[in-house]
C-alpha cells in the first residue's frame, strides 16, 4: 500500500530548497531526476538520497548534477549501481 512520504530537495544551485508530496510503496527511491522547473529547454536534476525520517515520513535528497534527460538517466544509473549494488531495482 501506498505511503505518503515529503520529499526535500535541497542543494540545487540557483534555485530554492523544494518540498514535494510523493505516494511510494515502502522506502523512498535512492536516486530522484525531476525536470528543472522554468526551464523549456529540458534539463533535469538529479538528486540522491540523503537520510529517512520514518516517524516524519520525511525523505531528504540532495542535488548532485544537472543535464539533459539522457546525460542525467545515465549518470544516476551508474550512481545508483555503486550506492546499491546488492539492491535489487524496483
């Protein structure tokens, strides 16, 4: 069943610290990519998983690098297989 998690998106240069309401099943994602908001030419940001409050249901991210979409998915794969290599992917 789906919970309601906050996920803060912190760090991200030129723009504010974010907070946004996410359903997941179980724990929150290790890595996040999230369209850069006001921008048409289609860059991304690519946040990864910092801590968990599981009492707040508060997922903390923060910013590691921005680029196109493919540039990014492919970064944050590679980022992910080092950070969680015996994790299976969802």
């Amino acid at each position: 069943m789906p919970t309601q998690w906050v996920h803060q998106l912190r760090d991200c240069p030129d723009a504010e610290d974010v907070e946004a309401l996410a359903e997941e099943e179980g724990r929150p994602r290790q890595i996040l990519a999230r369209q850069r908001p006001g921008d048409d030419g289609g860059l991304i940001d690519g946040y990864v998983l910092q801590r968990i409050d599981a009492q707040s249901h508060t997922a903390v991210y923060t910013w590691v690098l921005a680029g196109d979409p493919g540039q990014m998915t492919e970064y944050l794969l590679d980022l992910l297989a080092k950070v969680c290599p015996v994790e299976r992917a969802r």
